[in-house]
C-alpha cells in the first residue's frame, strides 16, 4: 500500500518497477501470444487511465514491451484491435476491461501484477463488484499494490482482503496537500459566491499571477450555471462534467491547455488524474461532501515541485465540511478577508479549534439566496426564466479535432 501527496510521481513509484520486472519477457515477435497481459492498472477515472498510459508508454519506449489503454465512452474497435495484437501492461476502467474480457479479447490469466491506482475511490463500494469479478480472473500467484494521496481507516480494513501480509509505504503524513501548494479560506455567503471568484482572479491579476485556475463544483448543473455566469462577467470560462460528450470534455480541455479559456469549471470528475503542469491556481466554488475528495481537488496544483494557490470559498452552512476538512489534515486552514476588504461572515469556531482560531467571531448562516447551488434539480421560476435569457456563448478558436492522448476527461461514475 503506497500513498504518498499528489503530484509527487506515484505513477511512476509503480510503473517503473512494473517494467523493470516483466522485461525478461519483452519480446520484437510480432506474434500476439508472445505478448500476453502481465501487468493490469485499474483506475476509477478515464482520464487518469490515459494519463497512466501516456507515462507507462514513454518509460517503455525503449523496450520491446507494450502497454495500452481501455475505457468507456468511445467506440471498442480502436481497442479490440489493439489487444488483438497484444500487449504485456493493460490500463483500463473496470467496466470497458468486462466488456472486452466478455467479448473474449482480453485474458488476464497471465497477469502477474496487479496495481489499483486512487484505491480509495476503487474501492469504494459501487466499484466493488466490478473488482472482485475481475479479481478472480487474475492468478492467485501475483503481486497486489494499491495507491492513493487518502487512506482511511475504512479503507485500509478493507484492503486487507486483497492484500496477504501487505507491507505499507508512506513518504508524508497522511491525508496531506503537497508542501508546494498555498491553502487559503474566504467565509463568503452562498449569492455572493460567484462575484468573489471575480474579485480573486481580479486580484491576482492586479499581482501579475495568472487568470489560469480550476474551479470546483459539486453539481453537473451547478458546473455549467457557473461557467456560463463568469463569461457574463468577461471571463473566458469552460465547463467538464460527466453530461459532456467525450468530444465537447476534449474541446474544452484542450482549448483550457492552450489558453483559449482561462477558467476551467469542472465537478470531481476532473479532481484525480487531471495533470497539467505549472496549474497556478485551483478555487473550491462549494466544498466536497467528502474530505478526501478536498486533498484530490487542492493537488491539481503545486504538482512536481512547482507551487500553487488553493483558495476555498465556504458558506457558513459549509462549517460542518470545512471540519471535516480539517480533522482530515489534521490542520486548521487560514481564514483571510476576500481581496479589497469584500464583507463576508466570520466561521463559528469549534469545540475542538485551537485559540488562535477563537478571534474569528461566530455567524449564523445567512440565508441563500441562489437556491441552486444546494437544491440543483428544484430551480425556481427566477431562475428558469435567467436560463431562457442567457446569451448564446460562442467558442472561439477551438477547431475539432480527434482526441489526443492525454486530453480525454471523464469518469467511471458520474458525479
């Protein structure tokens, strides 16, 4: 069991040894059972599987292994043809390898190691019995390795079932953001939410930092209504939620990459894998309803020795999470007034918060105004008749184009 701060290179702590270990059976036969399965990474997410996939493909691409990828959303045939000819490192969601293990074009019954990467959402328990039919198909006699910035103890309990005599390696505490990213809370009430992410980006241009962030969401709903309000507001904005087809996920992201869009509105769809160097900035729009997810959303920036902002904006119903949080970092985060002295309230502190954290006076939660953010599929009639009023937003500059590797976003459950 590894865990170890995102962006730190855990891709690489097991794609490296994976190679290093399968290579006495690299063969240039072009014959495809020279080439069987040896080594299977499971991931939650399609785009961290790509993302693996990139990076098992260049550290081998001076051997004679070969490594693919598998997953939903996207027509088999590419990939029936692929396994056909073999391949000795398979990445893969765990429903597309059913799909093909049904259809009799993958065997597992040679794999002799087995990575679960993000293992906490893996096995989390919708994904469960996907992973133990696969489980069962893959020899006894291998090696077993779970991955993941979180563990908890619930977590930890039920790895236990997979694992014999597991032997746990952790190069930081646990449950923690990497050193190289800034934390930073503002209270701001749920209506003036989205003026606050304007004013912060304000701000940090008035610094000479960048506009680049990625704004988190917990609503497919929200994540759109969100986006199109800050091109309102003259911000080149998109949004990646799992209602997006895999080539409006692809336009998008690759429009953000290269800077059509400055602010990339996305769910949790896009808090694991999404790797892309030097992200300055990440804003949390509304709090995960669970902690880890916070950790997985925060470590999309400072990744790979490079430093980067989190900045949390938190409704005083959102105490309770904010805690959570906390308890989960074993930290308390600091509270900062919002850029040119913007009124927000105060947090109530705990019973259980440190002195330093009494100076900030209680509030009582204000009343929302913006009924969507926390009742998403009961819209009023304000806001149905805001929706029918919305101009048309135009996407300038971004030309389709057939998915690159790397720039595939989705996920296995929708968030």
């Amino acid at each position: 069991m590894g865990a170890a701060q995102t962006g730190t290179g855990k891709t690489a702590a097991f794609v490296l040894p994976i190679i290093q270990k399968i290579l006495r059976h690299a063969s240039n036969s072009a014959s495809p059972a020279r080439h069987p399965i040896r080594a299977l990474v499971l991931t939650p997410t399609r785009e961290l599987a790509v993302q693996v996939a990139e990076n098992a493909a260049n550290y081998s691409k001076h051997t004679d292994l070969r490594a693919a990828v598998v997953y939903g959303g996207v027509d088999m045939k590419e990939q029936v043809a692929i396994l056909r000819n073999g391949i000795e490192i398979l990445i893969a969601t765990p429903g597309r390898l059913l799909d093909h293990i049904g259809s009799k074009v993958a065997n597992l019954s040679q794999v002799e190691i087995l990575v679960l990467d993000e293992a906490d959402r893996m096995l989390d328990m919708g994904f469960l019995p996907d992973l133990q039919r696969i489980i069962n198909l893959i020899p006894a006699q291998r090696q077993t390795l779970l991955f993941s910035a979180t563990f908890s103890p619930e977590i930890k309990k039920l790895a236990q079932s997979y694992l014999r005599t597991p032997v746990t390696v952790e190069v930081a505490r646990q449950n923690a953001a990497a050193d190289t990213v800034k934390q930073v809370v503002h209270m701001v009430s749920s209506s003036d939410k989205q003026r606050a992410i304007v004013k912060v980006l304000e701000n940090r241009t008035r610094q000479g930092l960048s506009r680049q962030c990625i704004i988190f969401t917990n609503s497919r709903l929200g994540c759109a209504k969100l986006a199109r309000a800050l091109e309102r507001d003259g911000i080149k904005a998109g949004a990646i939620h799992g209602d997006k087809s895999q080539g409006e996920r692809t336009l998008t992201l690759d429009a953000f990459k290269s800077g059509v869009i400055e602010v990339l509105v996305a769910t949790d769809v896009a808090a694991r894998g999404l790797d892309i160097p030097d992200m300055p900035c990440v804003i949390n729009h509304e709090l995960p309803y669970n902690a880890e997810d916070f950790i997985h959303r925060i470590g999309r920036t400072g990744r790979a020795g490079s430093t980067g902002d989190a900045i949390a904006l938190v409704d005083a119903s959102e105490k309770r999470l904010l805690d959570d949080i906390e308890k989960l970092m074993k930290r308390k985060l600091d509270i900062k007034p919002l850029p040119e002295g913007m009124a927000a309230p105060s947090r109530a502190p705990s019973s259980s918060s440190s002195s330093s954290s009494s100076k900030h006076s209680s509030a009582a939660p204000a009343k929302m105004s913006d009924p969507f953010f926390y009742k998403p599929y009961e819209p009023t009639a304000t806001v149905q008749s805001s929706e029918s009023a919305k101009p048309e937003v135009k996407k300038v500059g971004i030309t389709p184009a057939k998915p690159a590797v790397g720039a595939l976003l989705g996920g296995f459950k929708k968030k």
